[in-house]
C-alpha cells in the first residue's frame, strides 16, 4: 500500500464519521420532537447522550483533518 492510498483511506474514513455525525443528529432532533411531558428525564438523558457522541465525533473529525492533512503532504514531498 503506498502513501496515496493512504491518504485516500484516511481521507474517506473522515467522510464516513461526519455522516455517522450526521446520523446522530438526525436522531438527537427525532427525540428532541417527542413530548417531553410524558417521557420525562430519560428523553433527556437520550439526546444529552447523543450530544455528547457529536462532540466527540466533531473532536474525532479535527483530528482526521489533521491526519490528512499531514499525510496529503508525505504524499507531496
């Protein structure tokens, strides 16, 4: 495997964790639309779990970026 390939890897498993990302909040909003007066806390504690998964997932994702960045200019050089 030579450093292209790499970089595309790199690069595409970025692309699928800002779907994931996506995902997650498409699903943060379906909760947040469900009458909070009859679910009560636990509603809550979902989309307060799922928040946190985006924030990290936003924190994975700085990371990626840099990686391929990083990995773009081994390719170059």
């Amino acid at each position: 495997m030579d450093v292209d390939d790499l970089v595309e890897r790199t690069a595409r498993l970025r692309f699928d964790l800002q779907a994931l990302e996506n995902r997650i909040k498409e699903l943060t909003d379906a909760f947040d639309l469900l009458d909070s007066t009859t679910l009560g806390a636990s509603r809550e504690q979902v989309i307060d779990s799922l928040s946190d998964a985006r924030l990290d997932l936003s924190t994975a994702d700085r990371h990626l970026e840099t990686a391929v960045r990083n990995a773009e200019k081994l390719s170059t050089g």
